[in-house]
C-alpha cells in the first residue's frame, strides 16, 4: 500500500495524505517536523492531531512527535513516544522515537535549538534522556527528571491520535500516566549546577516569535 493509501485509510484528506507522504527518513522527518511554525497555544492548551497540525499548520513537542509517529508508521516503523518529565514548575517534553539496528535516536519539535533531533547512536533511553538533560532548563535551572517507557501508538485507535478533533487527551493521559524512570539521583535533584551566563544567553535564541499573535518563522 502506498503512503498516501495508508494515510487515506486512517481517514486523512488526500491533500493531508499526499502532504505527508514524502519524508521517508529520520532526516526527512525532522526537517519536515522543523519546518512547522511553533504552536503558541494562543487558544489555550492544545494536543492536536495529525490532522489537526496540518489544519492549523503548526505544532508544540507532543504534536510534532505524533506527526514524526505517524510518518514512521507509514513507511514501515514502530510509531513510539517517550515522555520526558520535568521538575515541578517546569513542562514535559515528548519525542518521537526510532532505531537504527540497536541504536535509538530520536525526533523532537522544540522551539530551541538544544531539544531537537537525536542521532541513532544511544544504546539505551537512559542514554538518549540523558543527551538533553544540560539542556532542559527553566531560566538557569536544570529540570529534566525522568523519562517513560516506549509508548507504542498501535496500542491506540488510530482516530484517536491521527484524525481527532480538538485536544488529544486519551493519549496525552496514558503517556503521562506510563512507568517513568528518574535519572536524578535525590541528593542531588538540589545540587545541580545552574546554567552559567553564556549557557542562558544562548538558550534564549528562539527558532519563532510571537508577533501580533501569530507564529513568525526567524529560522529556516
């Protein structure tokens, strides 16, 4: 079957389907999923679907990582999330995730430049989180905590994830409620270094800005 057949199948638009049916690699993926305006939640919180993102043209972490699912899906891969829990104060990250013989890599929309694409040479989660823990910050302040286990989409009806309208909440609610595993041991969750100056003032470089209420691409 086709990509565009698959994606006609799960109940897309053939405009949506034929939209998404050319990135084929990892590399593709990430470019593609770059290439969205960033999702200011102007509306409030939002979990869009794959349709949704296409209808709005522009997606946050969780919804970039349901497009990069989606796309490894079609062209024959698992489609799996990892959720990255933050400390308190602080907001989850969720990535798209995929292998390379016994390597995972990782696909990932932020809007800044440090939480994005991950090459396939981990050979574990804890060693894929752990690439982003130094940057993971509130202001100067290191908070990734924790990361889940695979969360395999097939698990799921496809509509709730690839044609639902309005906010994905059955997925947003089983990856938050998946096993968790912490990376910071507790003496130390007080002990971490803050970001020195430079650190900070290059975590502010900003792929989109906010401009009259709308998402404005500074970046390629």
């Amino acid at each position: 079957m086709s990509r565009i057949a698959c994606g006609l199948k799960l109940g897309l638009s053939k405009a949506a389907a034929t939209r998404l049916s050319k990135p084929r690699t990892p590399e593709g993926i990430q470019d593609f999923v770059n290439s969205l305006p960033w999702n200011f939640e102007f509306g409030g919180w939002s979990a869009l679907s794959v349709a949704g993102v296409l209808e709005h043209n522009h997606a946050h972490c969780i919804e970039g990582a349901l497009i990069a699912a989606y796309l490894f899906w079609i062209n024959g891969q698992s489609p799996l999330l990892m959720d990255m829990g933050a400390a308190k104060g602080d907001d989850d990250h969720v990535v798209a995730l995929f292998r390379r013989g016994r390597y995972w890599g990782a696909i990932s929309k932020s809007n800044t430049p440090f939480l994005r694409y991950r090459d396939p040479i981990y050979r574990s989660l804890r060693e894929l989180t752990l690439s982003y823990f130094p940057h993971y910050i509130k202001h100067r302040r290191k908070t990734l905590r924790t990361y889940s286990v695979p969360f395999d989409l097939r698990r799921h009806d496809s509509n709730l994830w690839v044609t639902r309208a309005g906010f994905c909440q059955e997925i947003v609610t089983g990856l938050t409620a998946s096993r968790h595993y912490a990376i910071v041991p507790p003496d130390m969750k007080t002990r971490l270094r803050p970001l020195d100056g430079i650190e900070a003032q290059a975590s502010l470089l900003k792929q989109c800005v906010s401009v009259r209420g709308k998402s404005i691409l500074q970046w390629p």
